[in-house]
C-alpha cells in the first residue's frame, strides 16, 4: 500500500471519527437548551440557531487561516491541532448551565473547526487532477459515514445516560482522532511543493485569483448557499420530530432523522464524484442542485415520521455529492502553490452559509412555523442551480468571443 493510500484510509476513519462526534450532539442541542430554565419554544429555536450557527462564523474566519499555514508548513500538525482543540471544547460543554457559557464554547469551538476542510486539503495536494472527484468521494465517505451513525448513536446516549455523559464520549472519540492522525499519518512534501512553500504571496492575490476565474468563485457562492439551505433547518430537526411523534424517544428519533441523510450521502457520495471526473464536475452539481429542490418540498407537508425520513434520505442522496465536487472543481482549477488557502475560503464559505442557515431558519421558525423552513430550503437550491447554470453560459460565451 502506497503512502497516499495509506494516508487517505487513515484520514478516512479520523473524519469518521470528527464527523460522529460533531454530529452527536446535533440532535439535542435544542433540547439541552432547554434544560437551563423554563424558556418559551420561541427563545429556544431563537437561541438554538446562535449556538449552533456562532461557531461557524469563527469558523469562517480562520478556515483560510489555517489552509494558508498549510500550504506554507504542511498540514498534519494543524490536523492534530484542530482534533485535540475541539475535543477540550466539547468535553467542557457537559458542564454549561447557561446560554452564555454554551455560547462562549461554541465561539472556541469555531478557532478550531477546520479537520475536515484541512484533511480534503491534505489529500488533494497529494492527488492527481483527474481522479481528485473520486479520491476526495472516497474521503467524503468516512464523514458521511459520521453523519449516518453519529446523530443516531448521539440521541440514543442522550435518552440513555443524559447529555452531560454524551458530551464526555463525544470529546473522547475526538483525542481518539487526535492520536490516529497523530501516529497514522505521514506527510511526505515533494521538492516542488517545498520550493512552492517559499514563494511569497499576498492574501490580495489569492483573492485576486478567485474573482478573476468566474466559475470558481461561482462555485464558492454556491457552496455558501447550498450550506445555508442545509443548515437553515438543522437545529430545528428535534422539535420538528417532537412536532410529528408523542414518544418519549425524541433525541433518537431525531438523531434518526439525522443519519437518514448521511445514509444518503453514504450510498452515493463515492459514485458522484467519479461521475464528475467523468462528465465534469459542475454538471453533476447542477443536477444534484435540482435533487435536492425537489426532495426536500415533500418534508415541509410531512404528518408521518417515516415518511419523513424516507425524504431525508433521498436528499442525502442528492447533498452528498455537493462537497467532493465542488473541492474537485477548486483542485482542478487552483495553482497548486495556493491551492490550500483556496479550499480554505471556500471552506470559509460553507461556514458562512453555517452561520447564515441557522439563524434564517430559526427566525424564519418562531415567525411562520418549521414547515416553511423547508420551502425556503428549495428556494434557496433553485437559486444556486440557476445562478452556476448563468455562470456556465456566461464563461461558454467568453471563450466562443475569446476564440
């Protein structure tokens, strides 16, 4: 087995490991909220979207941050770093007894979000252009692979042991990634790309480079919207199952309807990206955009539990390819010497679609229900869709003039 093999199934099983235990705690963040006082639906779903939705503004922030360090001095330790950071953070959440002290973690948390965005950095340095689609899915699979169990096993444990026990496994699991990454992982730096590191550029043009190519920064402003549809509904998923079901099982219910998207993503994430090697990677993404407008209307009007997740599961299917081609696209088009700053600010992006999402939809929530989260949600795929199919045109054009 080759070392770029070996790396990968390694950073496989860590994303595995970040994603559970990221997504753990997704399906009873509302709930834990609710355990510090006696607040109304209103004030929960309000505050559910800035706890969940603060981290990822740090988040976008020091995303670039980090990819530019990558470039510059290799990317295991920021790896180690990121796991070990939030893995202190999340342990120390089982102790909150407020808003503010849940509020103040998750900021911190938000310095040190980066694993996954720096791991698809990490291997697509190491991959050739013409199969990053399919090597970046392989990847992919090891956080849908998270989604899918963590969000289940995380709702089960809080119905079982409490949320307190729950965050306490849930920073394990992370040092356990830590130690894999840590001891697994051998970045081996080609001359070229250590000369590279050498050479000296401004944050302007990394910048300048991203607005000059117009699909690629295309597709950043599509991965921002894609996450603010996604992440619009996230921290409202366990009060709208409560909404839908009288059991006293709710976290598992909704970590339930959680991992049916992952489920999704698991069944197709690998085969997505080897079809955008295939036939190129922003066709696929417009065809995943018209998916995903289309199976999530029917959750917005669903009064059964599993047709619900059934729709959830199809639109698994549909998102799960979004992430591998649009960093493939970025692999394809970025200059190598600032190729990990570039995955960066499009990492950026989709933190501010994080941060974005669950605030619209919280608001949006407490003003005209959860059901029309999800309308907005299709809303937003169909601007994106139309927005990259503008793009395209507008770039054949430029090259038909250009010729």
């Amino acid at each position: 087995m080759t070392t770029r093999t070996r790396n990968l199934y390694i950073l496989m099983l860590a994303n595995l490991l970040m994603s559970a235990s990221m997504t753990m705690i997704m399906p009873f963040l509302s709930l834990y909220i609710e355990t510090f006082g006696d607040y109304s639906n209103a004030y929960v779903q309000r505050w559910a979207g800035y706890i969940f939705g603060v981290t990822f503004l740090i988040a976008f922030i020091f995303s670039p941050i980090w990819g530019r360090i990558g470039d510059k001095h290799g990317y295991k330790g920021i790896l180690i770093l990121t796991s070990v950071g939030l893995s202190i953070c999340i342990f120390l959440m089982g102790f909150a007894h407020s808003v503010t002290y849940l509020l103040i973690l998750r900021i911190f948390m938000g310095v040190v979000t980066g694993f996954i965005g720096v791991s698809n950095a990490f291997i697509a340095r190491q991959t050739p252009r013409n199969e990053a689609g399919k090597v970046l899915g392989t990847l992919q699979l090891g956080g849908v692979t998270g989604m899918l169990f963590g969000p289940l096993i995380g709702g089960a444990m809080a119905d079982l042991f409490g949320f307190k026990d729950t965050f306490t496994i849930t920073g394990i699991a992370m040092m356990i990634a830590a130690l894999i990454v840590a001891f697994g992982v051998k970045e081996i730096r080609t001359e070229e790309q250590k000369e590279a590191a050498k050479v000296v550029y401004s944050r302007r043009a990394v910048l300048k480079q991203i607005f000059t190519l117009r699909v690629l920064f295309t597709v950043m402003v599509i991965t921002a919207l894609i996450q603010i549809a996604n992440f619009s509904v996230q921290p409202l998923l366990a009060l709208y199952v409560g909404d839908m079901t009288k059991s006293d099982n709710i976290a598992f219910l909704s970590g339930l309807a959680f991992s049916a998207t992952g489920f999704g993503n698991l069944v197709m994430t690998r085969k997505w990206g080897q079809l955008g090697d295939k036939y190129g990677y922003e066709k696929i993404l417009n065809i995943l955009l018209i998916m995903a407008a289309v199976f999530v209307i029917p959750q917005a009007f669903a009064t059964n539990l599993w047709v619900f997740i059934f729709f959830r599961f199809l639109f698994g299917i549909a998102i799960g390819g979004m992430v591998p081609c649009t960093t493939a696209y970025i692999r394809l088009a970025a200059p190598g010497v600032m190729q990990g700053e570039m995955l960066g600010y499009n990492q950026s992006a989709r933190f501010l679609g994080n941060v974005i999402g669950p605030i619209l939809g919280g608001t949006l929530a407490g003003f005209t229900g959860i059901p029309s989260v999800f309308l907005f949600m299709s809303f937003m795929f169909l601007v994106a869709f139309f927005i990259l199919l503008y793009a395209l045109r507008s770039d054949r054009k430029r090259h038909v003039n250009v010729d």
